[in-house]
C-alpha cells in the first residue's frame, strides 16, 4: 500500500522570500477588535510512503518539495473561479497524480498497489489516471459527486448523486473497533457499501469518462459524547462483495495514519523544523536526508513489532550490533540474552530513556531516535579510543 499525504515544515525568518510561503493564519486581533492575519514562511513536502498491509513501512516511492512565493487563500480564490473547470494540471493538487505516476513507474507491479489518501485526494482526475495505469486506490470521499440514475428512479428525486444512491442501501452488518490501542474504548460501526456509476464534474465530461466505482460508508453506533462520531466515506476501484471485504477497506484505511506519525518524526524527532538554513534550496536538500533517516527509524520500530524473534541483521548494521554487545558485556548482569531484533531494540530504546516496566507499551519511535543518536556517539567513542597500530 501507498500512502499519500501533505504536510508543512514552518520557519521563522528575517527574509522569508528565500524560502517562501505556507499558508496565512489568524493571528488574533487587533485592539480595536479587527482580526489580523498572519502568512506562515516555510517548505511543503507531499509524501508517499509504501508500507505492508500489517503497516511496516518499506521506503519512500515519491516525495514532492514546494513552497509557495504568494499566498492566496482557498476561498478567495473560489470566489474567482470556478475549480472544477480549472485544468487539474495547473493546480497545486496535480502533485496526488505526479506522486502516483512516479510511485508506479519506480514499483512496476501496478495491479499489486493500493494508493491510499485522505479527503484532500478525493480528485476525480487521480481515480481515471490510476484506471487508466491499472493500480488501485482507497480513498476518503469529500464531494457528493454526480452519479448516473437508477433505471427506476423518478427524475424528480435526488438519486444522481452518489450520496443519496449510497443511503438507499441498507447496511450490510456490524464491526467492532478498538479505538486507541489495547487501553482505549471499543466502538461499534454499521457498513453499507454499494457500486455506483459515477459521473466526471460538468466542466469536464468531454476530456473524461464515467467510473463505476464502489462506496463504503462506516458510521459509528451510540456514540459517545465527548468525541465525533467515527463517520467513514470512502471510494475505491476495487471489488467488494461482502461485509468482510468492506472492512478489510475500512482496516487499510486506518493504516494511512502511518503516513502522519512518520511527518511526526521529521519533526519532533529528526527536528526538521529547527534547522537555520537561510533558503528553500538547502533546507530542501536538508529535508530529503532526513526524510531517509526517518523511514529508517519507523522502520526498525515497526518491524521489532512486526517480527519479534527476527534475527538483528536483518535490520541494524554490524557496527550497531558490534556496539550494543560491547555495552552489554560491560554490565555486571548482561540484558541481551536472545539475539533477537526485540532485544536489540529494547536496549536502544532503554538508551533513549525507554524505561521498560512490565506495563509499558513497546518502545515508540521517539525513544528509539534517541536511542539509536546516543549509539552513534558510543560507537563513535569506541572508535577513536581503539588502540591504533602505526607504521
């Protein structure tokens, strides 16, 4: 699976023009009352990142930088133009297609790729393109788009849109969620799904065709109050004939927040946004190293969970391994005692200061970076403190 998503690396800078601009938010008001707005100075980074269907991720297959050298907002430019007639190629959203067409053209195997994306992929373009490429996709619906009638709908009702053909159908049954985690709540959804002849927007019906694709709705039964409910539209171009073939949807789904947690470790663990890089050349280039270096930190998290009882080799290099054994062998009482990836794991985490209780959860990726900094400093210690043969 692929996963596709957006997000923002926000700078602070004394000339902002090099590196250009994110966004404008509110600021707050002025004394008189008046709002005031404020334009952020930053990189943008659209990312697509493969993974298991048990949510190992496997690498990067596309990443896309920009930045943004005037702002203008979404609802002034809807104001001024109509978008569903504007070319999706002069859009900033064409980057969901150049990041499927890349993803596939460096996987091959298109029939084997589902590409997941949230609401903001809901683009009628990327579902013909990837049609037309012969991938999959799975994703979050947004526009209640036109549909072609039933043969016994009445011409008076509603039933051209794709919303009101999917609540004509009956739900299919029920499944239970856990919701966040093994301490969280459990929540119950009812699933319907039905396959619908969907129409391209008016603008553009000459340039592309109807797709029949089929919508799955999960919605969340007896609430609770203190949050929404769990309320899932989804689309794809992949056959579901049953109730447990729609889950199977909803669980790959849930697997896009991948894509946010490895963002999270660009920022809060690898601190991409504290670098003092003056232009967006740089700071790109800075960015694209730490993109690596983040995969191979959610990587080795994900896959101690993934396969325990893994032999280490398969994951760390020999000079990690070289290191934790030499830092275990100087203890009074050794904590390696299975040369498993788990094992090695838990000492890089129990360095980045994973305390490891019996209670704990399993080390998350922000230990693990800490852990993994830490070893590259002991190792480099080892390093030069080796004794050295001259001549």
């Amino acid at each position: 699976m692929i996963l596709q998503d957006t997000t923002e690396f926000i700078y602070s800078r004394e000339s902002p023009g090099k590196i250009g601009y994110t966004k404008t938010i509110n600021a707050g008001r002025y004394k008189a009352g008046q709002p005031t707005t404020r334009t952020l100075c930053g990189v943008l980074m659209h990312s697509s990142l493969v993974v298991t269907t048990s949510g190992t991720p496997l690498g990067l297959s596309a990443v896309k930088f920009w930045t943004r050298s005037k702002f203008k907002g979404t609802a002034a430019l809807r104001r001024l133009v109509n978008q569903t007639r504007v070319p999706i190629e002069t859009k900033e959203s064409y980057r969901w297609l150049e990041n499927l067409r890349q993803s596939i053209a460096l996987l091959g195997s298109p029939e084997r790729c589902v590409h997941i994306g949230d609401r903001e992929s809901d683009i009628y373009e990327l579902f013909c393109l990837a049609q037309d490429l012969g991938t999959r996709f799975l994703v979050r619906v947004q526009t209640n788009r036109l549909a072609e009638p039933p043969s016994e709908a009445s011409p008076t009702n509603a039933a051209h849109r794709v919303f009101a053909q999917l609540a004509a159908v009956p739900w299919s049954g029920r499944h239970r969620v856990a919701i966040g985690g093994e301490d969280g709540e459990t929540a119950f959804l009812q699933i319907k799904f039905a396959s619908v002849k969907t129409l391209p927007p008016i603008g553009k019906q000459k340039r592309y065709a109807p797709q029949t694709l089929v919508y799955i709705h999960a919605l969340e039964v007896d609430p609770p109050s203190n949050r929404d409910p769990i309320d899932w539209k989804l689309v794809t171009n992949l056959p579901v004939d049953d109730l447990a073939a729609a889950v199977e949807k909803l669980d790959w789904y849930a697997l896009r927040w991948k894509v946010e947690v490895f963002h999270k470790i660009m920022k809060s663990g690898c601190r991409a946004e504290d670098a003092r890089l003056q232009t967006a050349e740089r700071l790109v280039k800075l960015l694209a190293l730490i993109t690596v270096v983040s995969w191979r930190i959610f990587w080795i998290t994900m896959s101690a969970r993934a396969q325990p009882d893994a032999r280490p080799e398969t994951v760390l290099t020999p000079a990690e391994i070289e290191t934790l054994d030499r830092i275990d062998a100087a203890r009074s009482k050794p904590r390696i005692l299975r040369r498993t990836l788990a094992t090695y794991l838990l000492q890089i985490a129990m360095l980045g200061g994973y305390l490891a209780r019996t209670r704990d959860h399993p080390p998350g990726n922000i230990v693990v970076w800490r852990g993994l900094t830490k070893l590259q400093d002991v190792a480099f210690g080892i390093a030069i403190g080796s004794p050295r043969r001259c001549g």
